[in-house]
C-alpha cells in the first residue's frame, strides 16, 4: 500500500518526486524517503513521519540536484515505521537503490542465505533483502542490472512494486510489477514512475501500466524496453492516454479532500448514469452487461466480492438485485473467500468491487473464481487497473480521482453502477414492469439533486456532531436496504474519529446491542419513510425508554421520528432502493465533522491507506 515516485529525464528530479510523493500519500504516510542522483553522488534522505516531514529535512540537510531521483512514502508491513527502516534502501556496496511497494513472503529464508555469504541489514525490512538479493545475482553472475533483476524476481515470493537504479549507470531505472500497480509516464526524452498516473498528470498524458509479472528498462533518451519476468519473451507495450487533469487532484478550496469528495458526490452519479441511463427511451446501456447478458441469464445465482466500503455498497446490491432481478445473490468478504474453498461453479457470476481496482484479496478472489469457471464482472473506479484488466468484463464508476482515505462518492457511485446493472437485468428477465422500470430511471436521474438538497443539512449536522463529538460509543441502526448504510456510517466514524461504533440491523438490537444503550449512548436510527417504517419507529421507542440518545435520519417532512428523537436530519423522498444513495450523506457528514472537532487527520487516518495491495 505504499507509494513510489521515479524520475528520469532532462528536468530537475526532487520537485518532482517530492510533490508526487505528496500526491500518493493516501496510500501510506508511516514514513517517507527520496534518493537523488547527480551523476556522481547519491543522496539519500528519509524519516519516520510524513511527507512534510521528509521535506522540511532536505531543505536543511543535502543539496536537491540531479536528474534521476526515486521516492518512497510508506504504510509499514516488515519492519516498524522508523528512519532505518524507510525506503529507499541501499545495497550493501551502496551501488543499489531500491523502492518497493508489497511484500515479499519469502524473505526471511533468502535473507538467512544471504546472510550465510556474508550480507548484513541495517532494518527489519522485506526491501532492503530484495535490493542485496539482486546485488548478489548482478556480482555472481556477472550481468547487467535488469537481467540481475529479474534473476533474483524468479526466486521471490510476494508482490511487488519496485524501482531500483546503480550509480555505475547513471542513465537507466529498472521497475517491475507483481500485484502492486505501477505506471510509467512517457514525456519527450523523460520518464515517470509512480504506484498511479498523479504525480505526473502535469508533465504528460501517455502511460504505460505494466502487467503483472512484467519489468521494464528505462533509459534516458531512449526507448522502454518491456519484458516477461518469466521467460524473456519482448512485450510491446500499451500506450494509453490519461483522463486524469489536475483539479481533479487539489482540494479545490475545501479543508480536506474528504470533505470535497462529499460534495462531489451529485456530480460523481450524475457521471456514472450518463450515457447510461436514458429515461427517455427506457434503456439502461451497459456494454459488460448487454455483450454478457447470456451469463447474467443463465447464472444460477451473483457472488459479490468486496472488501471495506465496496463490501457495504455490496450489500446494498444484494438488495437491489434481488427486489428488482430476482437473482440470488451472495456477498463475501473478498480476504475470507480466497481462503474457504468456496463452492463456484460455472453457472455462478461472481462480481468484483473495488474503487481502486489494485485490492489485494479482491484479485485473489478474481484469479480464484476465474480458475472455477465462472464469470467475472468487475465495477471498478480507475481505468487500466489490475481489477479492470483481470475480469472478463465490467464497467467503471465515474467518481474520479479519490484521494480521501475514508471512501465516500467510491460508495455511492458504486451503488449507482450496481443499480443499473440490477434494473437492466431485471428488464431483461421481465421482473419489472415497464411503466415501473421508467419509474425508476426517472427516479434514479433526480438522485443527483436530491443529493445536493442533502448536503444542505451540513450546518445541522455540524451542530449535532459538536453536542456528541466526546462520546465513546455510537450505535447505528436500519433496516432493508439501509442495513448496510448503518454499517457504513459505522465504518465512517470508526475510520476517521477513532471511536468505537458498530452497525446493526434495526430489529436485531433487542438481541444483545440493547444492553449497550443508557443515557451516554447515540444511537444513529435510519428511519425513512420507505420499507419497514412503523417497525424502526417502534424500534425507536425501545432506545427512548431506556433513555438513549437518538439522531434520526428521516424522510423529509416526517413527524412520526420527530416526536420521538433528541435530533433529526431530514433527506428528500426517493424510492426504497434508491434511499442509500440519501441516507449515506448525513452520515459521512456527521463523521468528517465530530473527526475536524477531535483535530484528528480526516484525509490519513492513523494505520489506514487507500488502496489495500497486499494481504
């Protein structure tokens, strides 16, 4: 989950690292590390801490020249955060430099070994025995860095992503990839590497994503020379252009980029449904789901796999596909169904979420339900990632860049794709009638404005966070379709304010949560007037006599709650399978402000990191 940065070319490298390390810091900020080379010198610098940190070093302790520069911005997995165990890592000649995103799973046996012909380690690092290891290749044997390279990537076990230079050739990168993403930025006469395309949006709109079990040669001034890391077979590589622009990435005037992705969300679905979703002439048009619609027919039943937030929107589909389509439907933790010999069979369509498209465990799944025999459909927010490149086929959410740790428009995009695909299979099933499946179309095209009347409770929900911001203890409670956004908001909390909260289904809380609620306990009831109203009410009434203090996500105009209720935050009136796509915003909401008030670090929540590339 960690973050590199690389540089090659005709420009000054450290502003460029820097302010790429900058940029993928949501995917670790344990620590972080720059190597520059000038030709003659390397200069290595790296701390414990973040970014900032790292750059208020350097501007007091080395000389920032030279053209190839590499950098590091770290989530720890081998080794606790500290200034010795932060990437770069040199060789033990000092010739090698290397960064590293993953994790090699073999390392303690080859480092024994290397430590036998006589290696020492300075860390408790994965990396810095990978970097030996390939000098010990490169000396033996006698050969240039990338054949050392991907000699000794034939002897690991793990993922990664990696960068490594020798100050004996001062023009030339070699990177390779094994589950952990990595882009290759092509400018005139440069290069860029990065774990994703935003550190070099500015410089360049071409790329190269590498595939799995794929390395690359980079040279200044010349071509990149592609190849099989198994094998030596030639790969001619793919050259996309980027639709990634730089407001995309910057805060755009708000505080944190959490509270601007919240505010991007009427914009995000409106993205995702157009070109989609025409109300007009009563289509949804998918191409995955209309070039598979045999599949999606014939499957006995839909196997979501997720993890996290795109595990909730998951379950909101289960849902939504079995109201609408009629289709059973299962969701599983992606990291537990990897591991349970799960019964797949070729009648089965399996559907993988992932905002990042790079989820460790969810690839796994993937690989997994492929070598079965059944269908892969992948929703997915980056265009060329491994999830969008290992499926049979899929569609893109349109929610652009998510830079947030805590996921917000990932979810409600994700739920807007599932419902798309949930109404156009049932029309094609013939389980909604046709008045009733326009119905719904026009219901779905308001959502983006009704979204933008929800967030106008902002101010409401600042208040109310401010009365409950020193609570231990929340609970969050709905029924139906809003179970899962119970979970979610639970999750929102948990992530950014560290306190403890837990989602449950409405009707379950007599079955033990009860015990929890006394005077000091919120309880969050997501109580809309579609699906089992009068039952969450009733609901109500049993955290009201034992004297709980109860936040009402309503329907607009709602009394009934009202009465009952210490606080109350209306959202506009939508059909039943569309109410997640309202009730989610005055929770994200409620979270961003009680975390701001705890002075807490909305956009890097402690031990957390966006995309989760290893296990």
């Amino acid at each position: 989950m960690c973050g590199i940065v690389g540089y090659i070319g005709h420009r000054e490298a450290y502003p460029i690292v820097i302010k790429g390390l900058q940029r993928l810091e949501y995917r670790g900020y344990d620590s972080a590390g720059i190597a520059l080379y000038d030709g003659n010198n390397i200069k290595l610098s790296k701390t414990k801490g973040k970014v900032s940190d790292l750059k208020e070093r350097l501007e007091n302790e080395i000389a920032t020249d030279g053209t190839l520069g590499i950098g590091h911005t770290r989530w720890a997995t081998h080794g606790v955060p500290n200034d010795v165990n932060s990437h770069p890592h040199y060789s033990n000649s000092g010739d090698l430099v290397i960064i590293h995103n993953g994790i090699i799973e073999n390392y303690d046996s080859l480092k024994k070994e290397l430590i036998k012909r006589g290696y020492t380690f300075k860390s408790d690092t994965d990396t810095e025995v990978l970097v030996n290891l390939i000098e010990d290749v490169k000396k033996n044997e006698n050969i240039k860095l990338g054949k050392a390279v991907q000699v000794a990537l034939n002897q690991v076990i793990g993922a990664y992503a990696i960068a490594v230079f020798d100050k004996n050739k001062p023009n030339e990168i070699v990177v390779a990839k094994l589950g952990s993403p990595l882009a290759i930025g092509i400018g005139e006469d440069e290069f860029f590497i990065a774990s994703d395309a935003s550190p070099f949006i500015e410089f360049t709109k071409n790329a190269i994503y590498l595939e799995d079990e794929e390395m690359a040669i980079i040279r200044r001034n010349k071509d990149i020379k592609v190849r099989k890391i198994k094998g030596d077979a030639i790969v001619d590589p793919y050259i996309q252009e980027l639709q990634l622009n730089l407001e995309q990435i910057e805060k755009g005037g708000y505080d944190h980029f959490m509270l601007k992705e919240i505010h991007e969300q009427p914009d995000a679905i409106f993205d995702t449904f157009r070109g989609r979703l025409l109300s007009n002439e009563a289509m949804v048009k998918l191409a995955g789901v209309e070039d598979n619609m045999k599949k999606f027919l014939a499957a006995d039943r839909i196997i979501v796999v997720a993890c996290g937030t795109s595990w909730h929107a998951g379950l909101v589909s289960e849902y939504i596909f079995e109201d609408l389509a009629r289709i059973p439907v299962e969701v599983e933790y992606a990291s537990e169904f990897r591991y349970r010999n799960p019964v797949i069979t070729e009648k089965d369509v399996v559907i993988a979420i992932s905002q990042s498209g790079e989820t460790a465990d969810t690839l796994a799944a993937i690989k997994l339900a492929k070598s079965k025999g059944a269908f892969v459909f992948g929703v997915c927010n980056v265009v060329g990632s491994s999830i969008a490149r290992e499926t049979d086929a899929g569609a893109y959410t349109h929610a652009g860049p998510e830079i947030g740790v805590a996921s917000t428009k990932a979810f409600t995009t994700q739920i807007t794709v599932l419902t798309l695909m949930a109404l156009r299979l049932a029309r094609a099933k013939g389980t909604i009638s046709s008045s009733e499946f326009r119905h719904h179309l026009i219901e779905l095209e308001t959502i983006p404005s009704k979204v933008e009347k929800a967030l106008k409770s902002d101010a409401y929900v600042q208040t109310v966070a401010d009365i409950y911001k020193d609570a231990t203890n929340f609970l969050y409670l709905g029924r139906g379709f809003n179970f899962p956004v119970a979970l979610e908001g639970a999750l929102k909390l948990k992530e950014i304010s560290y306190i403890h909260a837990e989602g449950y289904p409405a009707a379950e809380m007599k079955h033990g949560p009860i015990a929890l609620i006394d005077e000091q306990m919120p309880v969050v009831v997501i109580a809309t007037k579609k699906g089992h109203y009068e039952k969450v009410v009733s609901n109500i009434q049993e955290i009201k006599s034992r004297k709980g203090k109860i936040i009402g996500i309503v329907t607009e105009g709602d009394k009934s709650v009202k009465e009952l209720a210490d606080h109350v935050i209306e959202v506009p009136e939508t059909i039943e399978c569309l109410t997640p796509l309202l009730t989610t915003i005055p929770l994200q909401l409620l979270s961003y402000h009680i975390a701001v008030m705890l002075d807490k670090n909305v956009d890097q929540p402690r031990n957390l990191a966006k995309s989760v590339t290893v296990e």
